[in-house]
C-alpha cells in the first residue's frame, strides 16, 4: 500500500524550480527527441523552445561567477542535451544552409560564450 501521508515541502519557488526543470527536459526529450521517433510539426515549436532558450541566457547574463553547483550541473546535464539534440534535429535540419541566422541558433549561440565566461 503507499502511504500518501508524507509531503514533499519545497521552501520556496527557487527549490521547486530545482526541482522540477531537471524533470521537465527529461520529458521533452523523451517525448520529442526520442531517437526513433521522426521529426514532425509538434516538435517545431520554435517559440516554445526559444522562451526556454531565452529565459536560460538570462539567467547566466544575471549571475555569471555565483551559479550554484546544482544549477551548473542541470546546464551541463540536463539543458545541453536538450539543446544539442535540438540543434541537430530541429535547426540544423529545418535551415539547412542558413541555420546559423535562425533565433534559435543564435540564442544557444550566446548560451555558450555565457558559459565560456564562467568559472568553475
């Protein structure tokens, strides 16, 4: 039997999000790039994945020497799979020739000089 007695607190929204995000790109990648699924039109939601692109050179614009530990692991972990996979399926693949001009390249472009800045 499972005992639905025990709660699982999170102190603020900070946690949660620590949280939570890991298992969010767990999931996208699952689901979108499982590597038999084909591409299709779910998976080109650009604006979707440039918010996520975006909301993530923002925070490492805010704070590029006081990352927490957990939060340089999730990066390295978990968002740059996703990424990579995206980059490769999505707009590689959609642009072709010209993908380094799309807004999604270009943002993952300054996610790593974000990333070259900071230090370990």
């Amino acid at each position: 039997m499972i005992d639905y007695s025990e709660n699982f607190l999170v102190d603020d929204e900070k946690e949660g999000l620590k949280i939570i995000k890991p298992k969010i790109i767990d999931f996208l990648l699952a689901v979108f790039f499982n590597e038999e699924k084909p591409i299709t039109d779910n998976m080109k939601d650009h604006k979707r994945f440039s918010m996520l692109f975006q909301m993530e050179l923002e925070r490492l614009q805010r704070k590029i020497d006081q990352h927490p530990h957990d939060y340089i692991q999730y990066i390295c972990g978990k968002f740059l799979k996703l990424a990579l996979f995206y980059l490769k399926k999505i707009i590689i693949h959609d642009h072709a020739q010209e993908y380094k001009e799309s807004e999604e390249f270009q943002l993952l472009f300054e996610i790593s000089k974000k990333l070259f800045d900071i230090r370990f």
